[in-house]
C-alpha cells in the first residue's frame, strides 16, 4: 500500500533491499537485514544468503560473516571465477553464444545488445 511504500522509501536503499529480498534465496525477513548484507555484490552481483554460502563453500572466503569482502577487486574475482566453474560456464562461452551465457548469468538478458557488442570486440584478441 501507499503507507508502506512511502515509509520505505523514507528507510532509504536498506530498508527496500530488507523488504524486496526477505525471505528469498536463503534470507531471513525484513528485520534481519540479509536483504541489504546479502545484496548484489561483485563482478557478478551475487545476492541472497543461499548464492553467499556458496560462494564461501566454494572460495573459503568468509562470505557470511563479511559480505562486503566482494567489494574487493581480488575476492570478487574468486567468486566469480568459482560462480562461472560452478555453472559450467565455460562449455557454453567456448560456443561463442552470448546468449546461452547471458541466460544462465541474466535470465532476463538485460544488456543483450551491449554483451553482444563487448563480445565482438574482445572476439579478436582472443580467437
């Protein structure tokens, strides 16, 4: 309703990622803040608690108890690394089918004509 939605615009950026996020992927409600800790964060903007645990199953890196350490050029390249080799990402890029890549990264395939774009132009360097 109108109430709600003006009272979290007025929470600002937390208090919308505490609501949007609750109890998705792992997170707990509202107040638990896992929306706005377990928020897209890194290369790949890894979100929710459950797509975190992952990540730090996979890395080592202490994802739970810090989450902003995919703020971090070094840890963030891990995750995705580890995210990309997981999903087995590179049998569907070695196909050169921006799409098929996109799908799994972005099912909505937000950004398809700039992938599509950035792809042939690093087509040369890397044949």
């Amino acid at each position: 309703d109108i109430v709600h939605a003006r009272a979290l615009i007025a929470g600002g950026p937390q208090a919308i990622a505490n609501c949007v996020y609750a109890k998705r992927g792992g997170n707990g409600d509202a107040r638990s803040f896992d929306g706005w800790n377990f928020r897209g964060r890194g290369y790949l903007h890894h979100t929710f608690r459950d797509g975190y645990a992952e990540l730090q199953r996979e890395t080592g890196l202490p994802l739970l108890k810090s989450p902003e350490l995919l703020e971090n050029p070094v840890e963030a390249a891990q995750a995705a690394a580890a995210w990309w080799r997981l999903r087995g990402m590179n049998a569907r890029a070695d196909t050169d089918d921006v799409r098929a890549v996109t799908r799994v990264i972005n099912p909505a395939l937000a950004g398809m004509d700039d992938r599509i774009a950035w792809s042939g132009r690093f087509r040369p360097i890397y044949p």
